[in-house]
C-alpha cells in the first residue's frame, strides 16, 4: 500500500524534534473526535514546554528526548507484584470497575443533559474511562511484565544463559479469553464444513437455510457474540464491533473452514502444555530444601500470569470499554440527528471535541460537505501507512542490509527473535483487520502492529513480521502459542517487504530475508 496522504506537523518549531509513531498500542487512524478527545493515558510536556505527544491525521507520535530518563508508564507507577495474588487480584478488585464505567457510557441519554452542562458531562465520562482502563492496566499489564523480568533473570542464573529460550516455554499454553475468542470460531468453522448451504452465506442476517447445520451455527454464533461481541477493529470506534454487524468474525470462521481439523488452535495449546509441565517440574524438583530454589518457583508461578493478564485484560476492559464508549458517541449522535443537526448519528465522529460541544449547546455546526470531506480524508489516513518518523530524522534511521545472490540482491530486515523457527511464504502486507479476510493458509502477515483481535488469524499464517512491538508484545506471545516463526519490532518493516514478495521469516534470528523478485 502506497502512501496517499501528506502527514504535517501542526507547527514549524516541531520540525527541530524527532517524533515518532506509537505504533503498538495505537495502530489505526482515529477519528477526528477520538482522536481530539482527552486520551486514556497521560500526556504531558516537557520543562521546554513543548508537547511530549502529537496527533497528526488520527495517529500518534511522541517526542524523542535525547538523553531522557527511562520511558515510565502513564497509568502510574506499578508496584512489584510479591505474590500470585498481586496478579490476579485485578479480576476482582477493577473488572467491576470497568463494567461500572461500561454501564455509565451505554446508558448515557443525552436528552437529560441540561444546557451548558455538556462540557462537564463529557469530562466526567472520560475521568471515568480513564480511571477503569488505568486501574486495570496499572494491575494487571504492568506487574506480569515486571514478574516475567524477573524470574527470567533467576531462571538463566539458575540453570544458564544457554537455557533462556525455555523460559518463554514456561509461559505458554494456559486458557486466556484470546485463545477462548480462537476456539469458539474454530468451532464454528467446523459446522460450517458440514453443510454445503451454509458457506453460500455471505453475512450475519441473510436468510439462512433450513437445517439442523444452519440452527446450531446460529446458536453458536450468538453465544460468541455474547462472550466476545465488544470485540473492536483495532479499537476504532467508528467502526462496527463483532455485536453490531462487523464482518470480521465470518470471514475468520470462513477462513478457518478451509483448514482440516489439524489446525485447532486447541493442538497447539495442548503442545505447549506439555513442554512447559516438563520444564515445570523440573524447575519444582530442584527446590527441595533450597529457599533460592524455592523463590524461583514463586517467580515462575508469578510469570506465568503473563498471558492470561495480557489477553483477558485487553478483552474484559480494553475491547469492552471501546465498545461501550462508542455506544454512547452513537448516543450523542442519534441526540443530535434528532433535532436536525446531523444526517446520520455515525456524522458524530467526524466532529472534533469542541466543535461537537458547541453543536450539542445549540451553536455552530458542521456543513454538510465538510463532514462528508473529513470522512473521505479519514478513508485515506486509514489506507496510508504512517510515517515511522516526522520532523527531524533519528540518528540511526531504520534500514535495510542487502546481500548480493546471483547477480540480484536479497533484501535481509532485522528485527525482535519473537517466535523461533523459518518459514518461506508470499507476504501479505495488511493495514486493516477486515483486509484480513483474504489471508491463505502457509502466507507471511506482515502488519504494523497485531492486536489480539488477530488472533484468529494466527492458526492459518505461517510467520509474522510486525513493525512495533517487543518478545512480551500481543504479537509474539500469540506467535509463540500458535508456533509460527514471527519477527516484530522491526521499525518498518512494512516500507521495505512488498505485498506479495516471497519472503523467509527466521523467528530465531529476528531477520526477514525479501527475495529478489
């Protein structure tokens, strides 16, 4: 995909400073209401006073500080987890935290606003959101990480640096809502290959055909909306969740059929377990008496929340505050369309923060055309590869070694070892989780950044290289899982592997070597 859109900086000063694209958390252009709005996480300025972070067309980048102190989290400083507890604790200390923000936003009714108040309603609503998504991110993301650091630490001083590889072993294959999300459209997949009718179905709400197939694919298709409806693309809000329609679950169902029974995520998960059991006791039967030994036990159990934390947390707070938040934006929306103001509720995102509260209090308003405008601009952000930096280039930019071979030139991309082993594919290079559909089984997904809604995806591909991320990023946890090679981090990658080259990942390595085509 080529670039189509010019990414400015909003003032000429900001063009001294190097910013640079927060790609793994945030890897979609956002609307301009979201995208104006308070963010979830702090951000502040410099002693210069300068801004540390900037939106430029719905995407986020941050000021590079040289010699600047270590990055610190901006949910808050998180404590080193003690015990197990520490970990797992945030289930019942902030999900009913969550649903009780989550409740607040749903039920929002913008006609009991009264005038002048929007302002502070809608500051209440994000106090809200911030105070449930930091609670949970503060106890459950922060503190696995912080454990696994630390008993990979004691695990290689224990046993020897040539056995650190077997503590991402340990990590893997406990039940998680992302595996859970995999399995229930695995399932599915697997009625579907039993009726020839049912694959003629091109989307949720057609008629469906009559037959005992097509009754328990329906039934097992509102019992997963019903556990993982809220689930987003890529956490846009404007765009339909998995609840409202999206086409993103029956295209991954659709392309899971195509798969023998084989290819369960489940297999995998059953893989994994039991190397880790055997690398488990052998770590429990070296502590004995031994109090050191015994404290790397506690560290392991402690680590071993990693994936369980990362993955329920980012469906359970994450992907259900989304959906909720866009629920009440359709709110305020259907509010206004209501008394003329808009077309169409959905008109609601393409409002900037303070344009929207001037509307809601009976001021100005947008025209027509330029709402229409601003969502044909927002089409093309989103089909446009951002830019890794803006302003000032880095002092080492990114690129790429070549190695003569035969008269061409391989191409070799280096990036995070994220998930061991080779494999040789034809690249697919992809923006959008609904480009994602089209994905064949044994091709190389080459994204800027995966977030768990991917996951499905993860039991078809045969490697994945992503721009951003690091070994405890969402892309190599579930890389490790599904046991496909995977390379992240490697800046942008994107730029470099074209859609469609043959490529060879070495998840071992961490390089991508491009063909000559």
């Amino acid at each position: 995909m080529t670039q189509t859109a010019e990414f400015p900086l909003p003032d000429p000063s900001y063009e001294a400073f190097t910013w640079v694209l927060q790609d793994e958390h945030n890897p979609a252009s956002h609307t301009p209401l979201i995208a104006s709005a308070t963010p979830v996480a702090g951000v502040g300025s410099n002693p210069d006073g300068l801004p540390t972070t900037l939106n430029v067309n719905g995407y986020n980048y941050a000021r590079e500080v040289p010699n600047a102190a270590g990055a610190t989290s901006p949910f808050g400083t998180t404590p080193a987890p003690e015990r197990v507890e520490d970990l797992t604790g945030w289930r019942q200390e902030w999900l009913p935290e969550v649903e009780k923000a989550a409740d607040m936003l749903e039920g929002f009714d913008g006609a009991v606003v009264l005038a002048g108040k929007w302002a502070e309603v809608l500051d209440g609503h994000d106090q809200e959101y911030r105070r449930a998504f930091g609670g949970v991110h503060r106890a459950a993301v922060g503190p696995a990480r912080m454990a696994v650091t630390r008993f990979t630490e004691a695990y290689v001083e224990r046993f020897g640096e040539h056995r650190r590889t077997d503590v991402m072993s340990l990590l893997l294959g406990f039940p998680n809502r992302s595996l859970a999300r995999a399995c229930a459209l695995w399932d599915l997949s697997r009625i579907l290959r039993t009726d020839e009718s049912l694959k003629k179905i091109a989307e949720i709400g057609a008629p469906w055909p009559e037959t005992p197939a097509a009754k328990a694919f329906q039934e097992g298709f509102t019992a997963m909306l019903r556990d993982f409806g809220c689930t987003s693309n890529n956490g846009l809000q404007d765009m339909p969740t998995w609840r409202d329609g999206s086409p993103v679950p029956l295209a991954m169902i659709r392309a899971y059929a195509a798969q023998d029974d084989s290819k369960s995520p489940r297999e995998s998960t059953l893989l994994h377990t039991s190397r880790r059991l055997e690398l488990e006791a052998e770590v429990r039967s070296s502590s004995g008496d031994n109090t050191d030994a015994s404290d790397l036990v506690l560290l392991l159990e402690m680590a071993q929340q990693l994936i369980p934390n990362l993955e329920d947390h980012n469906l359970w707070c994450d992907q259900r505050l989304f959906a909720a938040s866009r629920v009440r934006w359709l709110a305020v929306g259907a509010h206004l369309r209501d008394r003329g103001v808009l077309s169409v509720a959905d008109d609601v995102f393409f409002y900037r923060r303070a344009e929207l509260i001037e509307a809601l209090e009976g001021g100005t308003v947008l025209s027509r055309e330029e709402v229409d405008r601003r969502r044909t601009m927002q089409e093309r952000f989103r089909a446009t590869f951002p830019p890794l930096y803006l302003g000032l280039p880095p002092e080492t930019p990114v690129s790429v070694d070549e190695i003569p071979v035969e008269g061409a030139a391989q191409r070799l991309v280096r990036g995070v070892a994220a998930s061991p082993g080779s494999h040789s594919g034809r690249a697919r290079v992809i923006q959008s989780l609904e480009e994602a559909g089209s994905l064949q089984e044994g091709e190389v997904l080459v994204v800027r950044s995966l977030m768990p809604a991917w996951t499905p995806y993860f039991g078809i591909i045969g490697a994945v290289v992503t721009n951003s991320g690091g070994p405890m990023s969402h892309g190599a946890v579930v890389a490790r899982e599904f046991g496909i090679p995977a390379v992240v981090g490697t800046g942008n990658g994107t730029n470099f592997i074209r859609d469609g080259a043959t490529v060879t990942v070495d998840g071992t390595a961490g390089v991508v070597v491009i063909e000559p085509q």
